[in-house]
C-alpha cells in the first residue's frame, strides 16, 4: 500500500480491444465534423434540420471525452491526484450531459413555439453543377450519411466497451446508435414539407428534442450517481454489480477471517473501496493485511484499490451486521 | 470473469431486416412522392399558373422597381412581366408600401412582391426569400485619368445626402461632400450608379447588396419556379440593370443637394 493509488494496468488480453475502441472514437470524431460541416451547408430554414445538426454537434462530445480518459486513465497518480485521473471522464461525461439537455429543452421550446405560430418553412433551391435543385432533395442524401454510419459505428463500439468495462464508451455507442432515429425524424419532416404539410419539420424536431433531454436526462442522473460514491452497478445499469459479493466472498475464504464487510465505488473504469475485516486473533496483522490485499487484487483487473481495515467490530454491536445481513436476505 | 454482468451486445444491435425495411420504405416513399415534392401548402403556384399573378410593387425603388403613372417599371418588374408569360399568367400590379405589402404577402393575399429588397432584410424569417438575383455594390468612382485609390483616408469623397454612402465613407475616414462637378471628384454610390454616369466602378467595395424577390412563406414549389426562372435569367441581367437604370436617371430629378462636411 502506498500513498498513491496504483497505476492502472489493462489485463493483456485486453490491448486489443483498447486500440479498437480508440480507432473506432477517432473514426468517430473525424466523421462527426464532416457531418456538421455538410449538413451545415444544407441547413436551410427547417426546423427538423436545425435539430439534428445541434443533436451532431454535441456528440462530438462524447468521443473526445473517452479518448482523453482513455490516456488519462494511463498517468501515474500524482500527490496532487492521489486517487489518480479515473473520474475525469466521469465529469466531462457530466458536462455532455448538461449540453444535451440544454439543447433538448431549445429545440422543445423552440419547436413548440414554431407550431403554435403556424410558422411556414421555406425552403427553396441551391445551384449544384450549374442547375438549382430543390435543397430538399439534398437534404435527404445528407440525412442518411448521417444516419447510416453513425449506426455502424456505435454497433461497433459496444464490443469493446462491454470488455474495458467503459461506461462513457457504451453511453457514446448508445447515443451514436439513436442518431439513426434523428436523422430518420429528420428526413421525415423534409419529405412532410415536401407533400405540402408545413407542420411535420415542426413536430420532427420537436421528437429529436424530446430524444436529446432524454439522453440528457439519463447521462446526467447517472453520472451524478457515480460521482455520489453510488454503489457499483450492472453494465446496463439495472442492478447491483456483484464484485464487492465477490471480494467479500473470496476474503472470507481465509481461514484467520471471521467476518467482512466491503464497501464500494466507482471511478471510471475501475472500483475503489474498504475492506473491514474481524480477525479470528490479533496474530501477524501485517502479513494478513498484505495477504488480504493480495487476495481481492486477483478477484478481478477492475478491483483496483481495496483498503483493508482490521477492526474488532462492525460500529454498534449487532445492528449494522444484522442490517446488512438482513438486507440481503431480502427480509427488510 | 463478469459473466455475470448482462452482456448489453445482444439487446442493443440493429438488427439488418429492420434497416432495411426502414430504407426501402423511404426509397419508395421518396420515389412517389418525387413527382409531386416539393408542394405549396397553399396552392399558389397552381392558382397563378393560367391565371392572374398578384405582384406587390414599392412605388419608388429605382432601378428596381418604380410606379409612374399607374404603369410599373423596373428591373424586377420587368422580370415579373417575363416570367408571368412564362406562367402563362396576366399580371396584376398591387403598388404600396414595403411594410403593407410584405404584411400582405405574409398572409398569403399576394404572390411575389418586388421593391429592391435585400437578403439582409429584417423579414428574411416571416416570409420567403428567392436565392440573389443580383449583387449590387457601393463602390468608388475614379475621375478622369486617375489611378485607383487603396484608402479613402482624408479624402473627399462625393455622395448622395442620406444614403448609407454618408456613413460608410465616414468609416474609412473619408470626408463626404456634395455631388458637384462629377468628372473631377471621387465618387461613391453604387454600381450601376457609376456606371450611368460614364465611371468605372473600383475598389474599396464599401457595401455589397443581395437582390432578392419575396414569396409567401412555406410556398416552396412557387419558390423553386421563381429560382429556377431567375437562374435562367442572370445571363441578361447586366443588360436589363443598365437600361433600367438609365430609364430611372431620366426620370428622376437632380439629387444634389448639400452635405455638410463636419456634420
């Protein structure tokens, strides 16, 4: 133990994934900003178009987020971070989030106001190889080069996130994923303008909208339930993670430990936490001490920096140990 | 190690009939559709086609657009005329002011209207702009035998009083005067102005200006019509802005009138 965490080590088995989703976010970035590039050109004054370049826009947060938590994971832990980088992701996930809601609520607001004005989008023509065509028509080839590989991409970056255990590289994949949908919303608002109905860009932009405040609304809980030490849950975020079962069980194993409790958090990839443990005697603490920790280290690469704290009780006698017990006998 | 965590690969692909599905349904939707996209939510383009073209015209836009006893004159307006024989329409000239007229046109009651607006106008998001038709510059006119200017810095430079040349001039640390004796002083007015009285127009460019037409809001096959026939028109633009313009110098009184110079 030392006075500054350790350093992360990805199991070797794992490089391979690391490089993929590294690519994958570079690949992402790179065909993020044509797509605001070329849909900028084509904007026009739909409302659904709007949308869908802000919903573009933002994404380009998360890939730059997730790259740069990627190396950042990579630093030694400094005396001024002694718990090291883990959480930076954490927090500029935080920050995306923030942004999507932001924009959510706009477009909402926005679109809202645009239907109750009765407001008729015009759209009018662009001169392309010396003819004008109807932007309308441009728009919809735009629309799947931005649907299209923005599924791909995020179909592809699940595998690796699901191995590194990313969680800001699988809520990129989900959001990449649902662009999709945006850009569908989209082009079914152009093609409404198209027959003639001036509301239907309205009420696309408006379900873009309400798409993005979810999204935001969903990362933003999230992450501040990390940030608040929260309990380590499931990849999909449904249940309680069962590595601090796994750590407590296999402490328990040895055979001078009669009881454990384990408490524990997430910071980015990896889990921090306490080990309290009773002995059976107060023989060789040191060596039992350093056995234990060696012992929760094999368990599993995400468990990253237990303490192990020898005590003679749980707090209060009786109760915090029948609490938790009962707890997870389903009993409370 | 964590199988025990649900894999989230399985529920969150798309699955390929899905996609597939989607876009053949566009491709057909978009192939229908196509003969008829784009369309005017209110009709205009077919109520005109056949029948009567209700053109919003300002009374005094020169060379734009003009109203001089009861007849319609101008660059647009001239277009206007070609273009409802291209719709195989009889025109219908509704003179007024730019605020009623564009009012008008908001409400669907017109279906162009013409009057030297610009791109930059404060309207642009009620109603519809075409594409430019033409851009008009606020340029420097040189006299007789001098060679261009690069700054306008402590010099005099001829304007008309209460045009945006004043100003402008004033930004480049020009002095603005009164139009005088016009071959012997540096001028600033627009293009086509200079080209009327006999300059080459030169740099600086103080002012550049979008010509568009207006077309009611969400009228967007009207729209496409328009741009499609002002598109097949910029070969005889130059040509139609210099009769024009020389039509409105005959008509128009003298503009000097004095312009203080510290004023």
């Amino acid at each position: 133990m030392s006075l500054l965490t350790r350093r992360l080590e990805l199991p070797r088995n794992l490089t391979g994934e690391l490089r993929k989703a590294r690519l994958l976010e570079w690949i992402s970035i790179v065909y993020i900003i044509t797509v605001v590039v070329l849909m900028y050109l084509v904007l026009g004054s739909s409302q659904a178009m709007k949308a869908a370049w802000l919903d573009n826009f933002i994404s380009l947060v998360p890939p730059i987020a997730v790259l740069v938590g990627l190396h950042l994971r990579t630093r030694a832990p400094s005396l001024r971070f002694p718990y090291g980088y883990h959480r930076a992701v954490s927090i500029a996930f935080q920050v995306a989030s923030v942004a999507l809601c932001v924009v959510g609520l706009y477009l909402i607001i926005d679109s809202s106001m645009k239907l109750i004005e009765a407001k008729h989008p015009t759209i009018g023509t662009m001169v392309l190889f010396g003819e004008p065509i109807w932007l309308g028509w441009l728009m919809l080839p735009v629309l799947a080069y931005v649907g299209i590989p923005a599924a791909l991409l995020g179909r592809a970056k699940f595998g690796p996130a699901y191995y590194l255990h990313n969680k800001p590289l699988v809520a990129d994949a989900h959001m990449e994923k649902a662009d999709w949908m945006t850009a569908l919303a989209a082009a079914l608002g152009i093609l409404g303008i198209g027959l003639g109905f001036w509301w239907a860009d309205s009420v696309a932009a408006l379900v873009i909208g309400l798409d993005i405040l979810k999204d935001g609304v969903r990362h933003l809980k999230d992450g501040v339930f990390d940030l608040m030490d929260r309990r380590p849950q499931t990849f999909d975020g449904k249940q309680p993670a069962d590595l601090p079962d796994r750590v407590a069980e296999r402490l328990r194993q040895l055979d001078w430990v009669k009881h454990v409790e384990v408490r524990m958090r997430e910071a980015g990839q990896v889990f921090f936490g306490e080990a309290f443990i009773i002995p059976m005697d107060d023989h060789a603490p040191l060596e039992r001490i350093a056995e234990a920790s060696r012992c929760a280290d094999e368990v599993d690469w995400r468990m990253h920096d237990l303490v192990i704290q020898l005590t003679t009780s749980f707090g209060e006698p009786h109760s915090m140990h029948q609490r938790l017990t009962a707890e997870r006998a389903g009993t409370e | 190690m964590y199988q025990s965590d649900a894999s989230p690969i399985h529920s969150a692909t798309l699955r390929g009939p899905e996609t597939g599905t989607i876009l053949l349904l566009l491709l057909i939707g978009v192939l229908l559709g196509g003969c008829y996209m784009p369309r005017d939510p209110e009709n205009t383009q077919r109520e005109v086609s056949g029948g009567t073209m209700h053109v919003g015209i300002t009374r005094n836009a020169a060379p734009w657009a003009w109203m001089k006893d009861g007849q319609a004159h101008g660059v647009e307006a001239e277009l206007m005329r070609r273009f409802a024989r291209r719709m195989d329409a009889q025109v219908k000239w509704v003179p007024g002011t730019e605020t009623n007229l564009l009012e008008t046109l908001e409400r669907f009651e017109l279906d162009v209207v013409i009057g030297g607006l610009h791109r930059s106008s404060p309207w642009r998001n009620r109603i519809g702009f075409t594409r430019r038709y033409h851009t008009s510059r606020l340029m420097i006119g040189l006299p007789e035998g001098m060679n261009a200017v690069k700054s306008l810095s402590g010099r005099e430079i001829a304007v008309e009083a209460h045009t945006p040349a004043v100003r402008l001039v004033r930004e480049r640390d020009g002095h603005p005067v009164a139009l005088e004796r016009r071959a012997t002083q540096l001028v600033a007015a627009p293009d086509w102005r200079l080209e009327q009285w006999g300059y080459e127009p030169a740099e600086p460019i103080l002012q550049r200006n979008r010509h568009v037409l207006a077309v009611p809001p969400g009228e967007n096959r009207w729209l496409m019509t328009l741009e499609r026939f002002l598109h097949a028109q910029r070969g005889n633009m130059d040509e139609l802005i210099r009769s024009q313009a020389g039509a409105s110098g005959r008509a128009a009184r003298s503009h000097a009138i004095i312009v203080g110079e510290n004023r």
